[in-house]
C-alpha cells in the first residue's frame, strides 16, 4: 500500500476508534471493479476493508458510507459497518474504510434465511416519503435522488425519465425507444401507482454479486445504491442477473406478501436496471428494453 494512504488510513482509525493504529500488512480482496480493494491488518490483530480510488467519482465514498450507516440501523440484515471515508477534501487519495467480514460458505437454509431477513429488512424501515437525502450512484451511473411524496412522480423524475433522458444523450436511444418511453412514462399511474404501500429503505443494486456468505453462513448485503422506495423495485433487480433461488422468494413472501399484480410492476422496474446496464455498457441490453417498453406503453 502506498505509504500516504497508509498514514491516511492509520489517522482515520485512530480519530474513530481513539486506539493508536499501525498497518502492518494489506492484500487485495475481492469488491474492486470500480475500485482498489483490500483487507488491511494492524500490528494489533484488528483487520479492515479498504477501498481506494485515486480519481473516484464525486462523492462516492461518502455516499456509500451513508447507505451503509442506514443499512445497518436497519438491524435486520448484515452489512460491514463504515468506519469512515476521507481523502478527497484533503487533496490525497479517497477512500472507505469498513468492517473486514469474512467469508464462508453459505449454510443449510442460506436462501430461505435470507429472504427472511430481506423482508424483514423492508419490514423495519418503513417511511411515508420516497427518495434519499443525497444523490448517490447505481454502479457507477449518478442516481438522483431528492425527497418526493409521491411514488409514481419519483419514479418517473428520478429513475425512469432519468434513465431514457440519459440513453439519448449517450446516443443509445433512437425514435422507437423514444416514442414508446414518452407512452411508458404517461401510463405510469395506471402501472405502479397501486399498491399504496409505504417506502422502505432499499438496497438499490441487489444482484447476485452484491451479497455474500459471512462466516457463519449468513447473508451479508454489500454496495448499495440505497434510497427509499417500493420494495417492488428492490426486488425487481434480484430476478434479473441470477443468484436468488425460489426458496428466497417463498421465504420473502411468508414474511410480507407481495399484492396481486406485481409481475407487472416488477417488469416495469426491471426496466430501470435494464436502461443502467443499456447506458453503462451499450447497445447489447437494447431489445430487453424495448421488449418491455413494446409490452407496456399500450
């Protein structure tokens, strides 16, 4: 590790923890697509999880801490606690420092605990607004947030206009999509307006590499895009990519039901994650969009 990220580091664990700080050995650790990652050890025993960027983007860090202070006041689901963030106001290289969890391999029963604990997760974090204090990113796609009363207005302003505003600009859209976008956009009421359910906290990105196995064989939920929202969306995003058995969704749904049209809405979110991945990595998630977009714009 770079000796200046080192004193940064070893500062920022000593301003949080007040214990003194001496690194004594890094290693790269899985989590690092976007970023540097790495599980540090002090001369103490006490072992970390860092990630660094020399050019992140804008406030990542700070927001990903966020989502994960929220997260775990949560209290129904596992996440690595944040210890902090710093760097970028300093002029030095950002990062996020976080409880080090470590991996196993995911017991009997892992998916059945984990759709449990997923809604009980929505369950506990229930609000009457949608929206985040901060805008954040989904992956590495800037996600506006804001607060708004109403369900349909969020989607349509932050996530759905957002995305096909933003496919246009990319130059990955074309008349079509654009045509059958604006008639999406005005049937939204019709589509998701119903059930009135509350907000819940969500993950934001739930797909299979966003969760792991800690130790015990628990689940443990990583790199959020949090905001609050219908837990439709969140789990809208965990049938599109694999990684979640039946047993997960059985499990969820004993909890807290889904209400009766939901494999419509969930279509119609599934489309939010589908534009992201058409804007982040191109034309090859064209016709999933479409596809949906032919099915419901009447």
């Amino acid at each position: 590790m770079d000796s200046k990220l080192a004193s940064q580091v070893e500062r920022l664990i000593e301003e949080k923890t007040g214990q003194p700080a001496q690194i004594r050995d890094g290693s790269r650790s899985g989590g690092g697509c976007i970023n540097d990652a790495q599980r540090i050890v002090l001369e103490d025993g006490r072992d970390f999880f860092l990630k660094s960027n020399p050019r992140p983007l804008p406030g990542m860090f700070p927001r990903e801490a966020e989502a994960l202070e929220k997260m775990a006041e949560v209290n129904a689901i596992r996440v690595p606690h944040p210890v902090g963030t710093g760097g970028e106001d300093r002029g030095e290289t950002p990062f996020i420092l976080m409880e080090y969890i470590p991996t196993g391999s995911a017991k009997s029963g892992f998916h059945e605990s984990f759709g449990r604990q997923f809604a009980q997760f929505h369950i506990q974090s229930k609000s009457d607004r949608f929206g985040f204090d901060h805008d954040n990113y989904l992956g590495s796609t800037p996600q506006p947030n804001g607060w708004e009363d109403d369900w349909v207005e969020f989607w349509r302003k932050h996530r759905l206009g957002f995305q096909l505003d933003l496919a246009r600009r990319n130059g990955l859209s074309d008349p079509t999509m654009d045509r059958l976008g604006e008639k999406l956009m005005d049937r939204l009421p019709e589509l998701i307006a119903e059930p009135a359910e509350p907000s819940c906290l969500l993950h934001g990105d739930l797909w299979g590499g966003n969760y792991l196995s800690d130790d015990k064989g628990e689940p443990v939920l990583i790199d959020p895009a949090a905001y609050y929202g219908r837990r439709e969306a969140d789990l809208a995003m965990t049938m599109l990519f694999g990684g979640f058995n039946s047993t997960f969704y059985s499990a969820y749904e004993e909890v807290w039901p889904l209400e009766d049209g939901s494999r419509d809405r969930l279509e119609i979110y599934k489309l939010h994650h589908l534009l992201n991945h058409l804007n982040l990595f191109g034309g090859g998630y064209y016709s999933g969009c479409v596809s949906i977009l032919r099915r419901y714009a009447g």
